[in-house]
C-alpha cells in the first residue's frame, strides 16, 4: 500500500471519532490563553499514540514523532490553532456551545481535530517504516489575540530544527472536499489602531472656545484612510477600517475625551513595515487645526502569510494524492489576518483554506455565531495535513 492511500484507510477509519471529538471541542471552547481542557485533551490522544508531547507555558502543546534525530533526519511542523471568540453561539446544534458568549466561530475546532486526525494517519506511516523524517506537531494557543501565541510557541523553541511548516484554516466559502490552494501571499498583515483623543470640552454653541472632540474624530475617521491611500503603495492594498467610534452623552455637549478604533490591513510586507509611523504623523497633522490631544495606541498585529512556491508544490502535489485532481481550487488573498506568518518569517511554509460548506447548502461567514461547518471537512484536513508532511519528508 502506497503513502496516500494509508493515510486514507487510517483516517477512514477514525472519521466517526473524529466527528465526535470535534462536536466535543465546539460544545466546550476556550477562549486564547484559556485552553487548558482542548490541551488536556490533545495531549491525551497523542500520548496514547506514541507521540513524545512536551507540554507549553500557559496553554498548547507540541509533540513529536519520527527517526530518531541526527544531521540527516528532516523535520517538518505541522501547525493548528485552538481558541474560540468571544461570539454567542446562534446555532442552536445538539453540540452547540455550553459557554455563555464564546464559540468556536472561526472553526479552531476544525484545526485541532484536523491535526489530531493527521497523527493518527502519521503514527500507522512511522510505524510502516514510511515516515523518512520527523514530524512536529504545534497545538497552539491564542491566534485570535494579539501579538498571538505562534510568537509564544516561537520563544520557546517550537521551531528549532524545524525545515518545513504547513497549516490550514477553514473556509465556509469552499464545499466540503475541496481545499483552496494559493502560491505567495494567502492572507494579510493586521494591526489595530485606538486614536484618544482629548480637550477641555465645552458648549456647543461656544465651539470656537475650545477643541470639538466629536468633529476631530469625525475628521480623523474619514480623513486618514484616504492619507494612507496616498502615503503607501496602493499595489500593497491597504485597508483602514474603523470598527469603533465613541464620544459625547448630550447633544448640546462638547466632549472632553473621545475614541476611535479600527484595523488597518495590509496585503504587502514591505508596506507593513512602513505603515505605523505614516500613521501616528498623519493622526498629528489632522487633529492639529482643533486644538485637541490625540493619543495614537498602534498595536503591530501579524505579517502577512506568505506561502513560498516550494511548499506550495508540496501541496498541490498532496492535495491530489489524497483527494485528486478535482481536490484543490484556486482561492484569492484575504485580507484577514492569521499569525501562522510569523512561523514563515523563521522557516519555509504554507496555508490551505479546508472547504467546510456543505455542497448546495448556505455560505456562512467565519467570527459569526451562525458558522456551521460539514463534519466531513475534519477527514479532509487530516488527509491532506499528513500528506503534506509525508510529502515534504520525501521530496523536500
């Protein structure tokens, strides 16, 4: 029996326990830095196969499994999140959240039983003298926050020695039993930019004798994204969008104080880079004619993830051992941000987005408390994440 067709049979025959642990990871989320039971129950799986699984800081784990280690012996990660939002869970699915106002809304849940449904599939291959290196598995913690837990993981050696490091993320827009592939950038750079802004308040029928808080916001929320539009390259796609804008409690009140909050995306590294001091200098220059403070909290999210061609490859060519050519779908570059870009600033990598609609069926929107997900994806992210590795293993 060949590599892709063991890891079918092996995660075939663990599909109906993989179901069942996915419905049990929904049911109970945890929200980042508070996934003490999904690590409990991740390591629990992974020692019971055979895994040596070292236990992180806080929450998450890694584990490992393959030759014994030696100048020779590759290593490849194979990388999943596993926090929940702070989102109520609309669903109403017998395994529907038991946590008031948290929900695995961006299908975290999906990753880690994708994950643990690979090392079934990993364990049989090293087992079968069919592995040809190591595998590193990171059950990781915290995505959803910033600066996120990759950089935790990162600190405390989750990739040394590491070659090659593959992930997935769902994707509601794609049909259960596809997964959509994309060579270069896959997702965005994201930072969260808060501007106070401050002033001795006053009448409104007096705004000449103090600083109009609420119209210097109103000037800030319109103005800026159309400075960043200028000041960056606009092939790098930048995206300010306010999510927040709060000031006043009376309407013949000027306030003294007043906030404005959003995320500015961005699809190129290079224009990352350069966005945070064009911010606060742009922030300064419009506030500067009403004689109001502003304040700029410039929070640096995550760079963009960047799949490199080879790993790519690596891909498309799993992707088809495990679930044919009609498997993979070309997908597009969001601009949502995941901090799996911080694994690939350290080594080679990709992301596949794992098609989670049932075919026929509604299009869900992920960080929604409606997000349903088609079971069947979590078999198809366990084929083609232990594909992937045995693939690199063997022909990176």
């Amino acid at each position: 029996m060949d590599t892709a067709a063991l890891i079918t049979q092996i995660v075939d025959e663990n599909a109906d326990e993989l179901v069942l642990l996915r419905r049990d990871l929904h049911a109970h989320p945890e929200r980042s830095w508070e996934e003490q039971r999904t690590t409990r129950i991740g390591a629990h799986h992974l020692d019971r196969l055979g895994w040596r699984v070292t236990p992180m800081p806080r929450s998450g784990l890694v584990a490992e499994l393959g030759l014994e280690p030696g100048p020779d012996v590759r290593t490849v990660a194979l990388r999943a999140d596993m926090d929940a939002l702070p989102v109520q869970d609309e669903t109403a699915d017998p395994w529907s959240s038991t946590v008031d106002g948290v929900a695995h809304a961006c299908g975290h849940d999906v990753h880690v039983t994708s994950l643990l449904g690979a090392a079934h599939a990993l364990t049989e291959l090293h087992r079968n003298g069919m592995l040809g290196g190591r595998v590193r598995l990171l059950l990781q913690p915290a995505e959803e926050s910033m600066p996120g837990g990759a950089l935790h993981l990162m600190n405390q050696g989750a990739l040394d020695g590491v070659e090659r490091i593959f992930a997935l993320h769902a994707d509601p827009t794609v049909d259960v039993g596809q997964v959509g592939l994309r060579p270069g950038p896959i997702t965005s750079a994201s930072d969260q930019v808060t501007v106070r802004v401050s002033g001795p308040g006053g009448h409104t029928s007096r705004p000449h004798r103090t600083g109009d808080i609420t119209f210097a916001l109103a000037n800030l929320a319109t103005t800026l994204p159309g400075i960043l539009s200028r000041r960056l390259d606009p092939r790098a796609g930048a995206s300010m969008v306010w999510g927040m804008i709060r000031a006043g409690s009376a309407a013949n009140v000027i306030p003294q104080e007043g906030l404005l909050s959003g995320t500015l995306r961005i699809l190129d590294a290079v224009a990352w880079a350069e966005a945070e001091p064009i911010v606060r200098e742009a922030v300064a220059d419009i506030v500067h004619p009403y004689a109001v403070e502003a304040v700029v909290d410039y929070q640096r999210g995550v760079p963009p993830v960047v799949n490199d061609d080879a790993s790519h490859q690596v891909l498309v060519r799993a992707v088809i051992d495990v679930l044919g050519p009609a498997g993979q779908v070309a997908t597009h570059q969001s601009l949502g941000g995941e901090d799996f870009g911080w694994y690939l600033h350290r080594v080679s990598g990709a992301m596949f987005r794992l098609g989670t609609r049932t075919p026929g069926g509604p299009t869900y929107d992920l960080h929604q408390g409606n997000l349903r997900v088609d079971d069947r994806a979590v078999a198809v992210g366990a084929k083609v994440l232990a594909a992937a590795a045995a693939e690199a293993l063997a022909n990176a």
